[in-house]
C-alpha cells in the first residue's frame, strides 16, 4: 500500500469527505503512474478519483467495530516516530 494514503476508519472525529477524496486521489496516481495526467487523460482520471471516493466512502460508512475510536492526534504522533526510525537506520 502506498505510504501516503493513511487509514481512514474509526477515527474521532469521523474522517471528511476532503480525506476520503485526498486518498482517492493517492490511489488512482498510483495506480496510473500519473502525478498529474495530461489533458487526454484528465477525464478518465477524475472520473476514477470521483468513482474511488464514492465507494471509499459507502466501504467506511458500513463498516462496524467494537474498538474504541482512535486519536487523530496520537496517531500522527506515532507516524513521525516510524519516520524518524526509518530515516535513521
């Protein structure tokens, strides 16, 4: 899975239709290869970031779990040390 497109379930606050798209957007790049798709490929490729987000969004309103929510910010917190690990070796 590509590193910048994080989890977005059972989060508190709830995730934002912005992230679900920004991840989306993430995707459909990587899976292109394009960071930004020429003027003959921007349809197809938006209409994959708009389609992507739409079904993002149905998979993470229907899911369900017992676990408690997570912290947006401790988890960040814990993203940067795994940057820090990783850099330094």
């Amino acid at each position: 899975m590509c590193r910048n497109i994080k989890m977005l379930f059972n989060f508190d606050p709830p995730v934002t239709d912005e992230e679900i798209r920004a991840a989306s957007l993430q995707f459909v790049r990587k899976i292109s290869g394009f960071n930004k798709p020429s003027k003959a490929n921007e349809g197809a490729f938006l209409a994959a970031v708009d389609q992507v987000a739409a079904i993002s969004a149905r998979l993470l309103a229907s899911l369900e779990t017992n676990a408690p929510p997570r912290s947006r910010e401790e988890e960040a917190v814990k993203a940067k040390a795994r940057g820090l690990a990783r850099f330094r070796a």
